[in-house]
C-alpha cells in the first residue's frame, strides 16, 4: 500500500481543489453549459453509485467476513455502509442552512449588478465552510481507495472532481457580489476545496497505524455509504436542477458503463 502513497495524497489534492475550477468558470466564462453540467454530475453520481455497490462494498465484505466470519462480516459491513451514510447526513445537518452547497449558482449571475452586501459575504462564506465540511470525508474515501487500488481511486478523485466545479461556482458568486474581488472569492473557493487533502491527512495518521483487514473494511464499508449518499443527496438532484432529467440520467448510465468497462479490464 505505501507504494500509492504519493498517488494518493495527489489524487486527492486534484479533486479537493476542483472548486478552484469552479471559481475560475464563473470569471472568465460568458454562459454555464447547463446540459454539460447535467451530464457530467449525472455521469459522476454513475460512477460514485457503480463503483461503490459493485466493488468498495464487495472489497469491504470479503476483507470483513474473512476476518470475523461469515455472520459477524457481514452484519459489520452493512453496519459500516449505513454508519457512512449517516455520518454525511449528520453533518448535512448541522451545516448552517444559510451556507447550504446545494444552493446552485451559475455563471451568468456575475452579470447581475453588483451590490456590495454583507449578508452575501456571509452567505459565501458559509457556503465555503461547509463545502470544506463536506470535502473532509471525500478526502478519506478517495484517499483509502487509491491506496487499496489505485485504479479504483482514480475513477473516485474523477467523479469528485466533476462534483467539486459546481460547488466552487456557488462560492465565488456571493462572495465577489459582496466584496468585487476577485481574487477574494477565488481564495476562499480554492480553500473549501483543502479540506479534502486534510481528509487524507487526517486518514493517514489517524487510520492508518491501526490498519488491519477489520478496520480496513469497516472504512470501505463506510466510504461506500458516503458516496452512495452523495450521490443521491447532491448530486442527482443538482444534475437535474441545472437541465432535463433525462441528461442526467444518460450521463448517470454512461457513468456506470464505463466504470463497468474499466473494472473489467483490470481483471
């Protein structure tokens, strides 16, 4: 494992700091390609369900149920695949609503007049607050992917990545309504997205000491909640609110395709 180690914490870094890209659309770009968006946060919520269900969790229950037994293995990794999910709700859930990343925002809202506003400020600033919060646990998931299969990890960091640009758009707008600097709403988008190597670097010295086939599966069982959540929660319904349904959906299915493809050809 310690050979992707690099790769890993890389990996991570790229897609925690895809809200930079975000911030940058929302600047130097005339108009949001809304069906684009559809497309690729459905083809990203593909990926995150596919390869979660089809192999996290698979990896999660083989690593569980050798280790402690047929029974006991998997009880545990479903115990660990709803812990995750509740883990990503409870902090849904205290995120001050004001700050709420599923609030979407589009490019072409930096052509509305600019009113300095402090409750914008606010509002940007808590946004970039709890996109950080919600980056954190995206950070362990891809991190501990890549280090048990760095393919796997990279099909992850993509989908989050993809998952990440519109969250840096919805930063950057209130805040550069608010203050009219630029540079001030790129900032504060691009640190939203360090949590997510924070995350790594929290699994690395926290987790990984302890590492073993038990404690290995319950953070795969959970990471596979996490992603499933997301997905569902975030993702999907933002795919839908930017365009049609049916793109989502589409780009939902080819995310799944070719997740599926790419496994098979590793085998």
């Amino acid at each position: 494992m310690t050979e992707h180690l690099l790769l890993a914490f890389g990996l991570t870094l790229m897609a925690g700091l895809a809200t930079g890209i975000g911030s940058i659309l929302a600047f130097f770009v005339s108009t949001t390609n809304t069906k684009f968006l559809s497309i690729a946060l459905g083809f990203s919520a593909g990926v995150m369900i596919y390869v979660s269900m089809i192999e996290i969790f698979v990896k999660a229950q083989d690593s569980l149920v050798g280790a402690l037994g047929k029974v006991s293995g998997n009880w545990v990794t479903v115990g660990g695949f709803f812990a995750g999910m509740l883990l990503i709700a409870m902090i849904d859930k205290f995120v001050p609503k004001q700050g709420n990343p599923h609030e979407l925002k589009t490019v072409e809202d930096m052509k509305q007049p600019r009113v300095k506003d402090t409750a914008l400020l606010k509002m940007g600033t808590f946004t970039a607050l709890a996109i950080a919060i919600h980056n954190f646990p995206e950070g362990i998931a891809t991190f501990t992917s890549t280090l048990q299969d760095p393919s796997l990890g990279i099909a992850i960091a993509v989908a989050i990545a993809i998952h990440n640009i519109p969250e840096g758009i919805a930063v950057s707008v209130p805040v550069y309504f608010a203050t009219g600097d630029k540079k001030k709403a790129f900032k504060l988008s691009f640190l939203s997205g360090l949590s997510e190597p924070l995350g790594a670097i929290a699994a690395y010295f926290l987790l990984m000491p302890f590492l073993n086939d038990v404690m290995f599966g319950v953070i795969f069982a959970a990471v596979a909640g996490i992603m499933v959540f997301i997905s569902l929660d975030e993702l999907l319904p933002a795919a839908q609110r930017y365009d049609e349904a049916h793109l989502s959906i589409y780009g939902l299915i080819g995310g799944m395709a070719i997740m599926a493809i790419s496994l098979l050809l590793f085998i």
